[in-house]
C-alpha cells in the first residue's frame, strides 16, 4: 500500500489548483525545496497515485467553476477512450486527471454560462453513466 503523508497531499493540492505550476512553483506553495518536489512527483507517478492526466488547454476564465470526482466501474479501453475524447472535446473542462482512490477521475470545469456545464454534466449522466459507481459535484469558489 502506498503510503501518503502531508506535504504529497501539499503536492497534490498544488498540482490540483494549477496542474502547469513548476516544480520551482509547488515548492514555493508547499514550502519544500524544488528537489524534494521533483522526487516525490516522480514516486507518485511510480508508486502509481497519478496514474494518468492530460491537459485540456483553454485561454478563458469565468465566474462558473465546478469540481466533478467520478468514481468508475471496471471499464474496457474502448469506453475509457471514447470517455476522455468527449472530455478533451468538450468546451468546459480546463483539467482533468485520472488517479488512485475512491474518485479515479478528477475534473475542473469552468463556463462562462452555467448553462454549458449543465449540458456537459446531463451527458456525462446520460451518455455515460454506465460507467459510473458514484458521482460528486462540487461548486468552486
């Protein structure tokens, strides 16, 4: 079992409000020098708690910002595939990440109209929501 103590979680944290921060830049955030960053972002991808992560680039901010943790079934590539096109597809999620733990996927998205996030949302619940044990939808402040 791996083991995660605070300044992972510090590390984590810091990637998970800005996932392009540095190395120099988590260090700053998590009060631990740059190399003691670098190591332990390594052993977490090793040790596998960050399995994987893409960026969806987008330019704009907006006053909608939501968190969305999916918690998936066993699912084959294909459906996974199919699920992380519509993701970097789509015009809301600005970061998304899949890791170890109850929530697998992480998700940030951020909306000039909330209208938009609603949709997104509605198809993630109806397109594929056989993919999915559990849902948290969460508003960021």
């Amino acid at each position: 079992m791996v083991k995660i103590d605070k300044k992972d979680l510090l590390i984590l944290q810091a990637l998970d409000k800005d996932s392009r921060a540095s190395f120099s830049q988590i260090a700053k955030y998590c009060k631990l020098s740059k190399e003691t960053v670098r190591y332990r972002y390594n052993r977490l991808i090793l040790e596998k708690v960050l399995v994987g992560f893409w960026m969806v680039p987008k330019l704009d901010r907006s006053k909608f910002a939501y968190k969305v943790l999916l918690k998936t079934k066993a699912i084959s590539e294909k459906s996974f595939e199919d699920f992380r096109k519509f993701i970097v597809d789509s015009k809301v999620v600005v970061w998304a990440a899949t890791s170890n733990g109850y929530w697998n996927i992480h998700l940030n998205l951020i909306s000039f109209k909330d209208y938009q996030i609603s949709e997104f949302l509605k198809k993630i619940l109806t397109t594929f929501s056989n993919l999915f044990l559990d849902i948290q939808i969460n508003l960021k402040k």
